[in-house]
C-alpha cells in the first residue's frame, strides 16, 4: 500500500509533527511505502521526494506587499496544488493521509483530491476546521461561538493573534473551505480525541465521516522511572496555557518547578522565577537527551491548560516516563488523566485548588509510584503505537475497498477510561 502523507512542515516542529513521524515510521516498519508532501524548508528532513516540494505561503513575512500576496495564498496557494497534483500523477497513492495543511499548503489540495477520486483521510491535531484561528479561543478564553458556522466573529474579535489583518484572512479561509465544499473530499476526520468527536458533529459533518482515533507512542522508546526530584511543566509559556495559574498556584510552597519551553511571557517568567531561587527554574526550549532526562526525572507534570486541549501529546509522554499528571478539567484532557488513577484533575484557573493538589501528590510518594505505574500500563495497553498502526492500516483499507467516501465508522480502538 502507498500512502502520500502530507503536512506543511516536514521537520519535528510540534506535537502534529511527531505525530506524523511516529506514524510514518511504524507504517513503514509494518510493510507500508511511505510517500511525503510537505512545503519546501530549509529545516526539512531529507527525503527523495524533496524535489516536488514547492514553497507554501510565506505567513511569517513583514513585507506590506508579501504580506497581501500571503494572505491569498494562505486560502489557495495554487503553486502548491500544481505540485501536489503533479505528485500525485507521479506516484499514484493508495490513500492520502493529510495533517495540518492549513495557511501554508492551503484546503487548495483538497479539491485535486477529490477531482482524482482517491480516498484521504484528514488528522484533526488542532480547532481549525471549526475554528478560524486554530485555538477556540477569543480574547484569552475558551470559546465555541463558530460551530454554527458564523466564522466572521474572528474577524469582528481579532481571534488570531489579536491581528486583524491576519484575523481576516483566516475569516475568509474558513469561508471558502467551506462553502466551496473543499472538506467534502476527506473521506474520513480522524480525531485524537472524543471532545474533538463531538465538536465535529455539532459542526455538522456527517458522523460516518467521523473516527476516534488518540493520538499514542511507542512505550519501547521510553524508559519509565516512578521517582523523581521536582515538578515539571512542558510547553510553550503563554497565557492559555495556564502558567499565570500555575505560578500563583507554586507560590511560597516550596516545592521545585522545572519550566520546560518558550512563549510570549518567558520574560516575566524569568522575572518570577529569579524572585523565587532556586524553586522554580526556567530551563528553555528542550529536545532530544535533555528533554528525556527532565521527564525521567520528574516526581510528575503538571498541564494546567486553560483552553480547549485536544489529546496533547505531553500527557501521553509522561505517562510513558511513568509519571502521573495533574491537570486541568478542559477539552480532551480528562480522557487522558483519569482522577485518582493516572493523576488528578482540577478546575481551571483555581491556583488554590491546583495548589492543594500539588502539594498533596507532592508528599505522597506512594500515590506517585502508584499512579505512575498506572499510567505506564495506560500506554502499554490503549495508548500504544502498534495498537495505533494497526488501526490505520484498517481504516486505509476499509476506505480504499469502500470507495472514496466512508459508510461506516468503526471503533477500532477502546474508548479509555472517563
């Protein structure tokens, strides 16, 4: 079987990118010829495919005229539909996996693929199908106002990044994706989580068109160790994140915090963590050795998100190092921590709640033990790669001997734990 995976980025730069890697390589290993599409970088991977690859929209420039020529191409960079047509035409897929293609490649791809009638089945790793500016957020607060399809309150609000330029132009994306019918040629949404599930189908896309599919790791590459020396937090420091919380919540505790990654407040988390010694300790953006070395480490993590999560693959992570979580009541979260047995859970922007937590499972290193042990097992059991693979093999083969639309959704894999 040929699949044509397709992301805007072929480099690890985020979880959706790991993701896709990992899925790459277990398909491969498990007999699959893996084709990839990405635009052109000079951060990629090397591939022999490299050659078809073109470049996306270029969303990062500061030009006043690029900036316009962006935008256009960010809703339909037709540079990167010739190429992806022209691949295809090449290659001949079986399936075609897409993941985040979204302002870069652009939902222009989507209509070769239905124009050619192969199957593809589309990761849903962020909001961006439902929401225009990716996060389901307004102002710093969760919010689902566009499930019923009125997508120009992100332009009314400035959702994305506060930036009414680029707030408008994903208002227009959204409308054009939609309304032109682009999405009609995913054959099956593939959702890390059942809260992503449920958004889909208030959304209205038709529920048969529609797969629980959790995100998941190979435990073989993880080295559990249920001890560790302080808590950990991972992933970019912004307000969404919960991190005003958190600090307020560490406060005068005493405890050690470890603060791994980067974000629009790291200035003020320096300041913070210099007024307070040696407990909390700001230790960068972190990958590779390192990265594994503070997760093994850890006593646990704490995720203290106060948006819409989707199935982040943090949690996952540290269940893997054997390491439970505590984190917050929100998105798809609570699918993953189960209260009392693979962590604990809190409501957002409770700093005294997540406080007491903390300081709880913080003294109790018998629960830390047992919960991590837990968690470990989770991974081993549902969360696992080869559980994953195997799901997807199934899931191309019921869309390539079922025509290029899905009749029928099935459970490939156990609902975990509420």
């Amino acid at each position: 079987m040929r699949v044509l995976t397709v992301n805007n980025y072929f480099y690890l730069r985020g979880g959706a990118e790991r993701v896709m890697f990992n899925d790459m390589q277990a398909l491969a290993d498990a007999g699959a010829d893996i084709v990839p599409f990405s635009a052109a970088d000079p951060a990629n991977a090397a591939s022999d495919y490299a050659h078809y690859f073109v470049p996306g929209a270029d969303i990062h420039t500061t030009s006043p005229f690029r900036r316009i020529r962006a935008g256009y191409e960010a809703i339909h960079c037709s540079r990167a539909a010739a190429a992806f047509d022209a691949m295809i035409q090449d290659v001949r897929p079986d399936v075609i996996h897409f993941h985040n293609i979204y302002g870069r490649l652009s939902t222009a791809l989507l209509p070769v693929v239905r124009r050619r009638r192969i199957p593809s089945v589309l990761t849903l790793h962020d909001y961006k199908v439902v929401c225009p500016s990716y996060l389901m957020l307004r102002q710093g607060r969760p919010c689902d106002s566009c499930l019923d399809g009125g997508f120009y309150r992100c332009a009314l609000h400035r959702c994305h990044k506060h930036d009414a330029a680029a707030s408008a132009v994903y208002t227009v994306e959204a409308y054009v994706s939609r309304l032109a019918g682009r999405y009609d040629a995913v054959s099956a949404f593939l959702c890390p989580s059942r809260f992503m599930e449920t958004l889909l189908i208030r959304f209205g896309v038709d529920r048969n068109r529609v797969i629980y599919h959790p995100n998941a790791v190979d435990p073989a590459a993880y080295t559990p160790s249920y001890e560790g020396g302080y808590v950990l937090y991972l992933g970019r420091l912004s307000h969404e994140k919960g991190l005003p919380t958190l600090l307020e919540a560490m406060a005068g505790t005493g405890i050690p915090l470890r603060l791994a990654g980067s974000g629009p407040m790291e200035q003020a988390v320096r300041a913070i963590a210099a007024a307070n010694g040696e407990s909390i300790v700001l230790e960068g953006h972190c990958e590779g050795a390192r990265l594994r070395d503070l997760c093994r480490n850890a006593a646990f993590i704490v995720v203290p998100s106060e948006w819409y999560e989707n199935a982040p693959m943090s949690i996952i992570e540290a269940f893997a190092y054997g390491k439970p979580v505590v984190a917050t009541r929100i998105g798809g979260i609570p699918e993953l921590v189960t209260n009392g047995q693979t962590g604990y859970l809190v409501d957002c922007n409770s700093p005294k709640q997540l406080q007491a937590t903390v300081t709880g499972l913080w003294r109790d290193r018998t629960a830390q033990q047992r919960m991590g042990r837990n968690a470990r097992e989770l991974v081993e059991t549902k969360l696992s790669q080869s559980a994953r693979t195997a799901s997807l093999l199934a899931i191309y083969d019921n869309l390539r001997y079922s025509g290029p639309m899905v009749r029928q959704a099935p459970d490939y894999l156990m609902p975990l734990a509420s």
